[in-house]
C-alpha cells in the first residue's frame, strides 16, 4: 500500500472520485465560452513562448503587438465594452477573459491589460460621448494603439502629488501639458516607448491660474509612427522581465491640446475658462475618479491567482512522474509527491488557490454589478474598492510565492527556460507592484476598515484617519469592532461555551470562520486603540501612524483572508453533494487550517490556541494533505491549462 493509503485506510476515509469535466465547469462557471475561446487563441498562438527566448527584443515587442492585434479581432479582448462600439457589453466577462489570458505570455497579457484595460478603460470610465465616439471603435478593433500616463518617475503611488500640469489657455481653448521636473516625468509607461499613438495623460489641472487637482486629457503621442513636437519619449530598456513590452518615459514640453481633450466625465472646463464639476469637494472627486479604475486591480489579482495555476500545474504533474531515493528495500525510488514534505510544500498552496479563485469569482460578480448599474450605492462602490485593493496584494504575493516553491520542487529542470518558470518568475514579479503596490493597498484596506467606509473617508488622508479614529471613544470603538459580540456569536455556534476554540471540532467550518472573525476584529480593536492612545499623549498623527503601520498590514491581511475563506466556504456549501465536493471540502478545511497554522503564534498569544491544540491543527494539515495527494492531478487539471502552454518537456514527459 502507498504511504499516501495507510492513514486513510486506518480511519475508514473513503477516497472521493472527481469529475474533471464537472469540475472544470464550475471553476469555469458563467463564463466557460469566453474562456474557451481565450484558451483556443492561446493555443493557436503558443509559439509565443518559444519567440521570447528566440527573437531579439524589437522583434519580440511587434511579435506581441501583433497577437494582442489579432485576438482583438476575435472579441475576447473588447468584452467590457459597448457593443455599439464593437464590444461585448460585459464586464464580468472581460475579466474572466484576462483572468485566462494569463495561463500564456505574460507580455501579452500584460500588452493587453495597457490597451484594453488601462488606455481603453480610462477613456470608456473617464471619458464622455465625445471621446467615446471618436476613439471607442478603432481602440477595440485595436487600430488606434495607445497607453495610460499616470505613474511618474517621483511620483508612483502617491497620484495627488502628480507634478506633469495642464494649464487653460483661455485665449486659444487649448491646454498646455507640461512636465516640471525630472520628478514629473511620465515613468515605465506600457505601450510608451513605440506603439502608442495616444496617451491618457494624468496631470494637474490650472484653470485661471487656479490648481483643480489631478485630470486626465488625451494628448498625441505619435503621429504616421513619429512622435509629435513636443513631446519626448525614452525607452525604459531592459527589464527583469515583460520585454514584449514597450514601457518607456515621457516628457511634455508645451504640449498643446484642445479643450475637448479633457476627459470629463466629472469635470469640465467652459471655452471661457471656468472650471465646472457635479463634485464639489476636490478629494472626493479625485477618488471618484480613480474608483471607475478599479477593474484593472481586479484583472491583475485574478491574472496572479492564473499564474500560480501555471506553476502548480507543472510541478505537481512533475511530482507524479519524477523518483528520488528509495523508501523502503527493493520497492524501488519513491514518487516526489509521495513524501510528506513535498506535499507540504504544493499542497496548501494548491488549497489556496482554490480558494483564491473563488474569492476571486465573488470579486468578479460585485465589479460586474457596481459596473452595471446606474448611480450605485456609493457604499458598494467603496467595499468593491477596498476588496479589489486586498484581493489584488494577496493574489500577486501567492503568485510570486507560488512560483518560487513550484520551481524548487521541480529541482534543476525547473531552472531550464524551457520549462516556463523563467518566464513565470521574470514577467509575473511586478505584478506585486503594479496597479497599486501591495502595502499601500492593504493600507488603504485597513483604513476602509477603521473609518467602516465612513461617509466622508474619501476625505481622510492617513493623517485624518488617525485623527477620526482617535476622537471615537474607546468604548465606541470596541462596540464597533465588536468582537466580544463574536464571541457570544461563536459560543452559540460551537460546542464548549468559553471555551469553544478548544472544543470545537478542527474541521468544523464554523470553527474555522470564527477563528479568523475573532483576529480580525480583535485586530481592528487593537489599532483603533493604539492610534487613539498615541494621539491622546500628545504625539504628532503621522508619527502615531507610522508606528502602527505593521498592525495595519496584519489587520488588512486578516481581512482579506476571512473574506477569502468566506468565499471558499460558501461555494463549497452550495455545490451539490458527490466526489466533488468532498474534494472541494478537503481543499477547503486545508486552506483554513494552514492559514491558522501559519498564524499560529498570533492565536497562541490572544488565547485562542492551546499548544496541544496548535500540535493538532498541524497533525490535521499533513492528513489532509496525505488525502488530497492522490486527488492532485484531477484537481490541476480542472483548471484547464492548455497542454500547448506548459511546455515542459522536462517536467512532463
């Protein structure tokens, strides 16, 4: 008998058969034909993989162009467009279609993102009527090429302090983009330094010598392939990784645009030179703006989730084919994936992002339903902004974690290029950084957490926020957080009375919750009273902030790994009954149980762990573990990684 066998035989478990087919149906869900076709131009593209190693680095950037191109003529890349501009009115769609794009060249990918999402979604969310007619058409056809000028050499995540400026001349109805400082230059600008002929360009708006803060105009870039006087654009050179990808500098030098220029959606300028808006107050019309952007953390979260299936992919299927040393005399080398070690290391990583793909599916509904409706609560806005923000830290992290675990699992031919983790570790590391980086992110999760999406928190910076927080009374912050509310909650739920973190069963899925529930509200408790003790002794709020910023990052971590687990925990309930489910359950309990182990000394701390307790939880890890051994393959194979893509002859035979 495998050593895999022995326990399960011991205990009674019956080892659950899993339908592929069914399976990858529900992974696949609502949007099984965009992801089928995004899967079929993958493959017929796949030769893709072989060009970024073969072609010199201009060749490889216009091969790139040129499939981004082509699999905009087949619809999948337009699908968050109106149709009447040549799209697929669906935005949910549009991100499963990324979300899958992402199984193949991450230059592509990322190619598309620049086009479709970044340069296209700023003119279809920032835009009016006037830039939607002109523009829409040829940009999702993909004749008119073009990028997203925001980030600036000095200025990356912080988009208020931009230091490019557009100045009204009233005189001549046009505005002068200028860039003030080498600070101000626009920095590692995609599609920038030789597609793009048409810029989204994020600037300061001047209008009668008054600041109105940060806008978007559509400025010329190039013109019959030359750049356009004026303007003046620097290749950013090699990178560590995406050189399909023409990012580049860009400076403005007295550019002139007409008025009409103005994306204003929210703002307006009048041909006399008055500044109109149907946002009065100058933050909240700043993060008006930037919230319609959202959809790109969405798509590069759910694109990192796609890498780490790339990865586990390989080295599990390599985990079942490759032997080292032998366990026992004259019964040969064991198979990797046979060792209690090796499925430590990929196997709560597998159940992870499992479960990430169905917190991404929830991700996925509420942009859809946000987007998709006319003047949405904006309450539901905010929650969408704030889960976007987390799910995007925690997706890219566990690609970059998962790739790095899967290639040393796969030995020395994990570091051939021709297996694919080169490409997957160089192309997929940034993009814990772009979109927003992940600190920061989970930054802005938290305080959406201490202000409780406030009305007004649009117009607290984290300086405001301290403040805000401090003036609640300690009591009110408790009641707010409520977590001695949890705990009458849980002893309802779980056998054990006070001490049910001790008594519940450990595959309780209730327990699991709870247990994540009380950190995070015990979390939230703990800043809110560190931040208001802090001011009340007088010290500086920035000060006060900068102390507890670690406290910040664990809260929002906390956060987004409950809503995770929620996610997951709820799709496992609503499937119905069958091997599938028992895999899903296995998947489930091994998420719950590793992200409460890793943990550990955090639980241990607050009194909700016993040592004899934390023993257990990890004796229960490697037994679900030895259960979804034999289960591995099925369940890399639902997630429907074209074998054109793997391309790892070494690993795969």
């Amino acid at each position: 008998m495998a050593l895999h066998d022995a326990s399960a035989a011991v205990s009674g478990y019956v080892q659950p058969e899993i339908d592929v087919r069914a399976l990858a149906r529900l992974l696949d869900g609502p949007y099984a034909g965009v992801r089928d076709l995004v899967r079929t131009n993958l493959a017929a593209h796949s030769s893709v993989l072989e060009d970024a190693e073969r072609l010199d680095r201009d060749a490889f950037r216009e091969r790139v162009r040129d499939i981004a191109v082509e699999m905009a003529g087949t619809g999948q890349t337009g699908m968050g467009f109106p149709a009447a501009y040549g799209g697929g009115d669906d935005i949910g769609a549009s991100v499963a279609a990324f979300e899958t794009l992402a199984f193949g060249d991450l230059s592509v990918l990322v190619k598309v993102g620049v086009q479709f999402g970044l340069f296209g979604g700023a003119i279809l969310q920032l835009g009016t009527a006037r830039h939607h007619d002109a523009y829409l058409a040829d940009l999702v056809a993909g004749r008119l090429m073009g990028c997203f000028a925001m980030t600036e050499s000095g200025h990356g995540s912080n988009v208020q302090a931009l230091g490019t400026v557009a100045r009204y001349d009233a005189a001549t109805g046009e505005f002068v983009v200028t860039t003030e400082g080498e600070a101000a230059r626009k920095d590692y600008i995609g599609n920038a330094a030789r597609h793009a002929e048409l810029a989204v360009v994020f600037a300061q708006l001047e209008v009668g010598g008054e600041a109105r803060g940060v806008h978007a105009l559509l400025v010329p870039l190039r013109s019959g392939g030359r750049v356009v006087e004026g303007v003046e654009i620097e290749d950013d050179g090699l990178k560590m990784g995406l050189n399909g990808v023409d990012n580049g500098r860009i400076r403005f030098h007295g550019v002139r645009v007409p008025r009409e220029a103005l994306l204003n959606r929210f703002a307006d300028v009048t041909p006399d030179g008055t500044y109109v808006s149907s946002i009065d107050n100058p933050d909240r019309r700043f993060f008006t703006m930037l919230g319609t952007l959202v959809q790109g953390r969405v798509c590069v979260g759910g694109a990192g989730v796609s890498v780490a299936k790339v990865a586990l992919t390989l080295a599990v299927k390599y985990a079942v084919r490759r032997r080292q040393f032998e366990a026992s005399p004259g019964e040969g080398e064991q198979l990797l994936l046979d060792y209690g070690l090796h499925q430590r290391r990929l196997l709560p990583l597998l159940a992870r992002t499992y479960a990430l793909h169905f917190a991404q599916d929830t991700l996925r509904g509420q942009l859809h339903d946000v987007f998709s409706v006319q003047d949405d609560p904006p309450q539901a806005r905010r929650r969408l902004e704030s889960r976007a923000a987390g799910m995007k830290a925690l997706g890219t992290w566990h690609a970059t974690r998962t790739v790095q675990e899967c290639r040393e699992a796969c030995g020395g031919a994990g570091y051939l290029a021709v297996n694919r983790f080169a490409a997957l570790k160089a192309d997929s590391d940034v993009f814990t950084t772009f979109e927003g980086d992940n600190h920061v992110l989970l930054q802005l999760v938290a305080k959406g957490l201490l202000t409780d999406h406030a009305g007004e928190f649009e117009d607290l910076d984290q300086l405001g926020m301290v403040r805000y927080v401090a003036g609640l009374a300690v009591e009110t912050v408790i009641e707010k957080t409520s977590a001695h509310k949890l705990l009458e909650r849980v002893r309802d739920l779980l056998p054990g009375g006070d001490r049910w973190d001790q008594e519940a069963g450990l595959l309780d899925s209730e327990y699991h919750l709870a247990m994540l529930r009380y950190r995070e509200e015990h979390m939230l408790a703990g800043l809110a009273r560190r931040l208001k003790a802090g001011v009340d002794r007088g010290r500086d709020p920035g000060a006060v902030f900068s102390s507890v910023q670690d406290h910040v990052i664990a809260l929002a971590h906390a956060h987004v790994e409950r809503l995770v687990l929620e996610s997951f925990t709820e799709a496992v309930k609503a499937h119905p009954d069958g091997g599938n489910k028992v895999a899903l359950g296995l998947l489930c309990d091994l998420y719950a149980l590793s992200t409460i182990e890793a943990d550990r000394a955090w639980f241990m701390e607050h009194g909700r762990l016993t040592v004899q307790r934390s023993k257990a939880i990890s004796r229960e890890v490697n037994g679900l573990c030895r259960k979804i051994r034999p289960l591995a393959v099925d369940l890399v194979d639902a997630w429907g990684v074209p074998p054109q893509l793997l391309r790892a002859p070494d690993l795969l035979g």
